[in-house]
C-alpha cells in the first residue's frame, strides 16, 4: 500500500492512439459486437406513487432562482444542475450528459413550455432534490434521486394534468472522461424496443443508457458520431395514469458491456422505492448516531445536519482508483471537470477535523487510506488525483499531482486527529509505514536549520496564485500545519515505544515552535507575518492565514491577542466570514482568489482561533455567517468563497464546496463547544463558551472512543445548570465553565465526591474547572452561581445578498478587578448597539445603564467620531453598586 503510487494499466496508451480514430457505420443494432439486451416491454415497469417523507432536521425548501446551483450526489454517480431544472449528469470516471432539461407540451400549444419558464419551487432532501413545475394545465413535481452506491441517476415525475400532455426530455450527450482525460469515436443511437437513448464508443468499452419505459419516442442521430443538436425523448402522459405511477427516467453508466449497464438501468426502475428508502435510512441513521446539537439559535441544528449530510457527499468510488474523498461538486457546463470533484489530500485532511468530532470516522480512515495509497515513492502525500487518473499518466505527465507542501503534514496531522478521537490503534498501525514515508519526505524539505519546512523545497502552501506569494520560501499556514503535525509525531511515537523517533520529533518541534513565534512575529506592525521571504525578509501583509496557527494554539498569548485583535477587524473580518487579505493592502483586489475573497474554509480557523484564546465575542459572528451560507446560496451547501465587497458568491466558485462545510463544523465544535478528545487516553476537555444571547444549549452523541457525551446547558440570569452523562465507558472529563469577567461569589454545587473546583480569571473571563469521572448512569448535575460581572454579547449582523460589510466589530474586552475595557469598531459618524449582560454599568461622562432583570440584557448605544472609514473607540466601564 506505501510502495508509491500505484501503476495504472495501460488503458490510456489504447485510448490516445486510437479512440479518436475509429468510428462505425455498422447499423445500431448491433454496434458494440454484443448480443443486444432483450427488449423492455412498455408495461413491464410500473412505479406506483409512494410518499417523499421528511428526515427531521433535513428538508429544505424556497423559490426557484435563476442561475443557483441544485445538485445530488451519491458515491458513484452524481446530478449537477441549477434550481430551474436543467443538469448533467456524471458517472464517475465519466460524463455522461450535459443540458438535461424538461420541456411539456401541452395541446393547442404550437411550442412545448420550457421546464426552465415554469419553474417555481425547490425541495432538498438528502440524497434527493425536488424542482416543482406549477402551469394552468399541469403541475409536475422532478424528483432527482442520487443512490447511495449505484451507477446511475433516477428521475421521478409526479404528474397532475387536466389533459394529456408530452413530456419531452432533451439532452446533450458528451460520454467523455473528466479532465484530462479523453476518447473520440462516440455514437448515440434510439433503441425503440428499450425505449432507451444508448451512447457508447468505437472502443466498445464504455456506455451509458437514457431512457424511459413510458417513453414514446426518440430523436435519431448518425450512428458513427454524437450530433451536434439535442437528442430529444417524447413521453407521452395519460393522466388518469400518471395520478397513480411516477413516470421514471433513467441514467445508468459504466465502463462495461452494454448488457451490464443494461441490467444497471432496469435495477434503478424496478427498485425505486427501495433505493429511496435506503436513502432515507441512512439520513436517518446518520442523524441518530452522529453528533446533534440543539441551541437557542435554531439555525444551529438544522445547519450541523446538513454539514453532516454535506461530508457523506465527499464519498466517491471511482472503479479505476477506489473510494476516497473529493473537494466538491458544481456543474461543469461545457468542459469536463464537476466542481472540485477530484480527490484532494489537503481537504480530505481538513475535512477530517469535522467528521472526528461528529462521529463520521469509516469515512475519515477510508480518506486516509486512499491517500496513503497513492504516496509517491519518496513519502509525499498527493495534493490532488483527477477521476480520469486511472486511464492516463496523471502521476507521470501532469504536474498536479503533488503540487502542495502543506498536504503531507495535514495527512500527518490529520492520522493523529483521528486517533485521538477514535482511539483507532489499529488504523495508525497500518498506515504507520506510510506515515514514516511522509515523515521522512517532510525532514528532507527543511533545509535552513529552522525546523520548518519550506514551500521553496517543498511546494505551494497557503496560496496558488497572485502578488502575495511572490519570492516566498514559508508561508504560515505550511509552517503551522508542520507544527501540528510535529506535535502528533511525539504522541504517536511515544505511544508505540519509538524512544529515537519521539526524540527527535520533540527537538524539531522545540525548533520549530520558536521559528513560528520569533520569526513570524512583526512587532513594528503589530501582528503576524504571512510569510518568511527567499531573501531572509517577511512579508507583513495581514491575512487571515494566522488563523490556523491560532486555531491550533500554537502562538503565544499576548502576541496572538494582538494578531487576533486585527483579525477582529473589519478588514479581515467581513459580515460574511474572513477575507484572505486586509482590505488595507496594496495588493488587496475583492475579486480575486487569494488576494481578497472572502473563504468560509479560512473564516472557520479565524473563528476557531478567537474561540482558542477565549474571544467568543469576535468568533461568534464569524460561525453565524457561516450559518447564514446554509439557506443563503444553494440550499444545504456552502459555496468555496465569497467576493470580498459584498455578500455575493464568487463567478467562478465551486457552490458545494466541502472545506467550506467543514469548517462551520470544526468551529461550532473544537471553538464554540471547546471540544478536545483523547480517546486513547479515555480522557476529553469540553469547555463551552455559547453566546450569552443563548439561554439553552443541547449536545448528544459527543463522540470519544467508544464512549457518547452528553451535554445539558442552560442559563438565566446569573445561574447556569449544566447535566453530563456519558454512554459507554468510563471518561474522564475536563469541564471548563466561563463566568463573567469581573464576577464575585462563585458557587459551584453538586461536585461529585473528590472533585474539586479551580477558578481562575482570565484576560477574557474567569472560568471554573472541574475534572469529572463519568460513568454510565451516574450522571452529574453542577450549578454554577456568581454575582456581578459582565459578559459580551456578539454583535448581530443583517445579512441580505448583495449587501455591502458594516457594522460592529468588537475587538477587546479586559477587565482589571476595578471595571472593563470594550474596544469596539464601528462607522465613522454613525452609532451601533451592543449588548451586555451582567451588573450595571457607568461609562465617562455618568452615563449609566442597569439591567432589567438580574443579569441583562442591556444595550448600549455607542456613537462613533464623525469621518469617512471605519474608527476604533475604546469605552471604559464601571459596575454601579
């Protein structure tokens, strides 16, 4: 398995001498020299109606928009289109279709109504999306159905017609490879006793069937090339029929003989309902056993069960390569490359941090393994793999292969994440020879002594393109990336008795951890450096790529609340998630990919890194924006960036993006929650910080090991009452609970016998901990009490499309025993609110404010100096007793 990539056979070389040469003229009926399948009598395949039910949690709904991505995803097959109803259709390694679209011809009408025209409504389940066709003479519901591990995509139409109609589907065919791959020779042909479009090629190797068994017709096409107009399929609807039956439409795909896909095609018609079923089944298991959250803020729930339904979609078998994890998904229109979907090393790697934390870990460990697979010899983990990999030399002619530095250590990193969250001892010992490989690839590319590796030697890191990555030898995201993945080395070679490799692992980290905290530190500007520059200079942009050294913990306090402090700003940190660069740069461009826009992916680490240091105030509006992404664009998904001036995708972005899914979860877990597991150690840190706003929080099925957590928090007033149990095992669990900065009195009641409570205040807020023995059915109730004190509420932001950023950003919040420092920003002339909770407050001048109840909430308005731009006041507080 870690001998290097695996050699792919030959396929390609017959492909490239020879498919763009051959075609035939011999008569469709027997183009691929294979005894022809028998013919599919007109009433053989019924499908009577059945309900679409609702996975709780997973049904979204809205009004069709025009250009908005709409798509469904299985693991071998895959329908990308667009609200009004139009698609392609893939079937991995292969395209099968480009432009499906459904037009109705109604009688009286002399042109059929384009489905496009009619399109008023969406539904997305699942597995499953819904387009609702609404006319004065008919209403036709499109249900698309993605098996979970079929070769092929299937259509429900649920028709209601006041007269009989036609229903014409038309679509493109293209039966071509994934970029770069390539064939010529391709035909399709009507064959009427199937009622089925076939498409193949000279070679004979690979097909696809389209069709109906209520199809009346077809459209004919030469049958030695593709034609360049639509093909066209006539079905004709009898309503009295269709009131009782869907009328299917089927797309099965392989590279196979025709037979095969033949029986393929029919196994989607005849278990429709069973495939639908097994969709449902697995929603509902995965919502059963994975993690759940339920808050204050409903939105909370329903997103965390979308992303987790977004991560399963990352799945792709390719019967070439295998099963692994791709980046995303999007429509390719007229090339040959669906989104992202390609499997990615350093995706998969990020991704894994979400689905450790939900309990998706077959998943991860599959995604581990496919990369290990495809490790070059010297031990570098593959950046990225196209799914036409296993019919051309992509290792060998392209050069995309192992392209990044970064994906190697996230591999690493990653393989320790997993372990500390599954406890899977098993897994490491298999991947440990490749995990050495990489370990060795990574040593081999640190060549100025600083115990970082370098993107000079080693390859990209945190950007691909533009200005900002001009004379770079490290960027720190590679840097902090290596750090991590250095820290996983100690634990893991400790652990497995590897004394030599421990020890070494544990001098580089010393070396390098001090390179990132002295090198990258720019006092003069006042935060971290985005890069370490060929020349021995930095380069001092600000970025918003600190963030993942931040998340990480790895950068010392009291310079992290400086480079945290600008992050909090609104030239990072715009209304709708972190902008890669300051809009106060030279460099800065709104439109363009790593020099403006703004990235959910790089917004979760910011977020996750104001959470580390214990900022919720500044991570908070972070993960509500990428909340908002969740009904905002395409329904469920997330889209891989935003411009960086207003509140509105990217032309040219992937709309299902799978790091941009991942890190709503990774912030909402390893951020807000403050959750850190070690399973192998049967111990786990779970330290909340939920908004104030937020009066009720719910966690179940926390995984560690084998073990589930469960968490009850709520609050009123200066009291929260927090219930812990666990399902499985013993755990031994740290419980961090935050109290207002400047609050008196503590209490904390219902310890369990030796547990004792150690409160410390903190530059933020004070916090209590407790170290808890939890044990099946005993849970623990605590109460925590205090007096006084005062927390942050995070400051609320209106989110319509389109919208310009604005409004406030707190930036600090400190407190020294006597009252409270609130820097905020704001625009100039104007005034905004924020909130606090706790005690009263005097601010200069003898303005005062009390709370209403015992403990807020209370809204402050605060008027900034007049002028053009953003402006920064800093209030000092008083408590008023």
């Amino acid at each position: 398995m870690t001998d290097g990539p695996r050699r792919l056979p030959p396929l390609w070389v017959r492909i490239t001498l020879v498919a763009g040469c051959l075609a035939l003229s011999a008569p469709a009926s027997d183009l691929n020299g294979q005894t022809p399948a028998p013919p599919l009598p007109p009433d053989s395949i019924r499908i009577p109606r059945f309900p679409l039910g609702q996975t709780p949690g997973a049904l979204l709904t809205g009004p069709v928009r025009t250009g908005q991505y709409l798509g469904a995803v299985g693991s071998r097959a895959a329908w990308l289109g667009f609200e009004t109803g139009e698609g392609e259709i893939w079937v991995h390694p292969l395209k099968i279709v480009r432009d499906l679209r459904l037009a109705f011809q109604i009688p009286g009408y002399e042109d059929p109504v384009p489905g496009s025209r009619v399109a008023r409504r969406v539904e997305v389940r699942p597995g499953l999306v819904t387009v609702a066709y609404s006319h004065a003479a008919f209403q036709v519901r499109q249900h698309v159905l993605a098996p979970r591990n079929r070769p092929g995509i299937l259509m429900l139409l649920e028709v209601e017609a006041v007269e009989p109609l036609e229903i014409h589907a038309s679509f493109r065919p293209v039966l071509q490879y994934a970029w770069p791959g390539g064939m010529g020779g391709q035909y399709l042909y009507w064959d009427g006793e199937n009622r089925v479009f076939v498409l193949s090629e000279s070679l004979r190797r690979r097909t696809g069937v389209l069709g109906s068994p209520w199809a009346g017709r077809g459209s004919a096409h030469p049958a030695h090339r593709l034609a360049e107009a639509p093909a066209r399929m006539v079905i004709p609807v009898d309503p009295a029929r269709a009131r009782e039956e869907f009328i299917p439409l089927a797309v099965a795909a392989g590279e196979a003989p025709r037979d095969e896909v033949m029986a393929a095609y029919r196994g989607l018609l005849e278990e429709a309902p069973s495939l639908y079923r097994e969709n449902r089944r697995w929603a509902a298991s995965l919502r059963d056993r994975a993690l759940r959250l339920r808050a204050h803020d409903p939105e909370v729930g329903e997103a965390l069960e979308w992303a987790k339904i977004n991560l399963e979609e990352q799945r792709s078998c390719n019967p070439d390569l295998g099963c692994g994890l791709v980046a995303g998904w999007g429509p390719s229109g007229t090339s040959l490359r669906a989104g992202f979907g390609w499997y990615f090393g350093g995706d998969a790697a990020i991704n894994s941090l979400a689905m450790d934390a939900t309990g998706q870990w077959d998943l991860v460990a599959e995604g581990l393994r496919f990369l290990a697979r495809y490790q070059r010899e010297d031990g570098k983990i593959p950046h990225e793999i196209s799914q036409a990999a296993g019919v051309l030399p992509w290792f060998e002619d392209f050069p995309y292969g192992y392209y990044h530095a970064d994906t190697t250590p996230y591999w690493m990193a990653a393989l320790w994440h997993y372990w500390r969250a599954s406890g899977d001892t098993a897994l490491v010992e298999e991947l440990w020879p490749a995990y050495r490989k990489a370990w060795e690839w990574c040593l081999s590319v640190e060549t100025d002594g600083d115990g970082i590796i370098e993107n000079t030697t080693g390859g990209l890191g945190a950007i691909e393109v533009g200005g900002l990555g001009e004379g770079i030898h490290q960027d720190i995201y590679l840097a902090a990336v290596w750090v991590k993945a250095l820290e996983g080395t100690v634990e893991m070679a400790g652990v497995r008795g590897d004394r030599d490799l421990e020890a070494r692992a544990r001098a580089i980290l010393a070396e390098a951890s001090g390179s990132l905290n002295e090198a990258y530190w720019r006092e003069d500007v006042g935060h971290h450096a985005f890069g370490i520059l060929r020349d021995g200079s930095t380069n001092d942009n600000l970025t918003a790529w600190p963030g993942t050294a931040l998340a990480f913990g790895l950068l010392e306090p009291a310079r992290a609340e400086e480079t945290l402090r600008r992050l909090a700003s609104d030239v990072i940190a715009s209304s709708w998630g972190a902008r890669l660069l300051s809009t106060e740069s030279d460099l800065y461009d709104p439109l363009h990919y790593n020099n403006g826009a703004v990235w959910p992916f790089m917004t979760g680490f910011v977020s996750w890194g104001q959470y580390r240091y214990r900022r919720p105030w500044a991570g908070h509006p972070l993960v509500h924006a990428l909340l908002e992404l969740n009904r905002a664009f395409s329904l469920g998904r997330h889209p891989e960036n935003l411009s960086g001036a207003y509140y509105q995708t990217m032309d040219a972005t992937v709309p299902h993006q799978f790091f941009a899914t991942s890190m709503l979860v990774t912030p909402l877990t390893r951020g807000l929650l403050g959750w850190e597991p070690d399973a192998p150690s049967g111990r786990a840190t779970l330290a909340p910080q939920p908004p104030p706003s937020w009066d009720s929080l719910m966690v179940e099925n926390l995984p560690l090991g084998d073990s589930r957590i469960a968490l009850s928090y709520r609050r009123a007033g200066p009291e929260v009452w927090v219930d812990l149990d666990v399902e499985g095992p013993p755990v031994e669990l740290t419980y961090v609970q935050s109290i207002p900065l400047g609050a008196r009195n503590v209490v904390v009641s219902g310890l369990p016998d030796g547990v004792r409570e150690h409160h410390e205040m903190d530059r933020h807020d004070e916090t209590s901990t407790l170290v808890l023995p939890l044990r099946e059915g005993a849970p623990v109730h605590l109460r925590f009490t205090w007096e006084g004190g005062l927390w942050v509420g995070s400051p609320a932001r209106d989110l319509p499309v389109g919208a310009a950023s604005g409004g406030l950003r707190v930036l600090d919040f400190t407190g020294d025993g006597t009252g409270w420092d609130l820097t905020l920003e704001g625009e100039g002339g104007e005034s905004h609110a924020v909130t606090l909770f706790g005690e009263g407050v005097a601010m200069e001048g003898g303005r005062q404010w009390r709370p209403p109840g015992p403990f807020g909430p209370m809204e402050i308005s605060v008027s900034f100096p007049p002028g053009s731009g953003r402006t920064v006041r800093t209030l000092r507080l008083e408590a008023i007793r």
